[in-house]
C-alpha cells in the first residue's frame, strides 16, 4: 500500500490516530462508491452510442478497423468512425478504472462480482 501526505484539518488532526485512520479510510470508501456510479453511468451512455454506430454500420469498430473504410466513404462516415473510435475508448477506459475501483469500494464482508 502506498503512503500519501495530506493536509486535514484540525479537527481531524486531534483525534486518536486509529480514529483518523477509521475516518479517512471510510471517506475515500465511500467516494470510491460514489465515483464508481459516475463512472458506471460513462460506461452506459458510450456503450449505448457504441450501439448506434454498431447498429448503423452492421459491425463492430474492431471489425470496421480491420476492413477499413472504402475509399469513397463519406465525410460523415470519417466523423462516424472519429466518433466510435472516441466512445470506443472512454468505454475502455472507463472499464479499467471500474475494475481497479470496485477493489477499494468493497467492504471486508463484501466480495467482487
């Protein structure tokens, strides 16, 4: 585990250090929760433009990579791809930092799904 200094105020500072420790443990439990729905609700919305862009062009971004865009495609079809290749990646990433989180949300009592 690694160490991190930070400030806190006063009031914290006073208390019994196992408190502190109790406290700050829960606080940065309880906004990796909190984070993980914001990241969560990210997830939902790219995998739904993912969907369209799936839906429209009969394929996945993975596939559309492999086979290339023809040619003559459209102005709109460059954009289209600009715009997969973009939800495609926060979807990614997203996915990477909800693994790592759900780890640091989870309660001793609780175990990952």
């Amino acid at each position: 585990m690694s160490v991190v200094e930070m400030q806190i105020p006063q009031v914290l500072s006073d208390l019994y250090a196992p408190e502190q420790d109790r406290l700050l443990r829960g606080a940065l439990r309880q906004y990796t929760r909190l984070r993980l729905h914001g990241l969560l609700a990210e997830m939902q919305e790219a995998e739904a433009h993912i969907q369209q862009f799936e839906a429209q062009y009969g394929m996945s971004l993975r596939e559309l990579e492999r086979q290339g865009l023809p040619e003559n495609a459209s102005v709109e079809a460059h954009e289209d791809y600009n715009r997969w290749f973009f939800w495609q990646s926060v979807l990614d990433r997203q996915e990477k930092i909800v693994k790592r989180l759900r780890k640091v949300a989870l309660l001793p009592h609780e175990t990952a799904t």
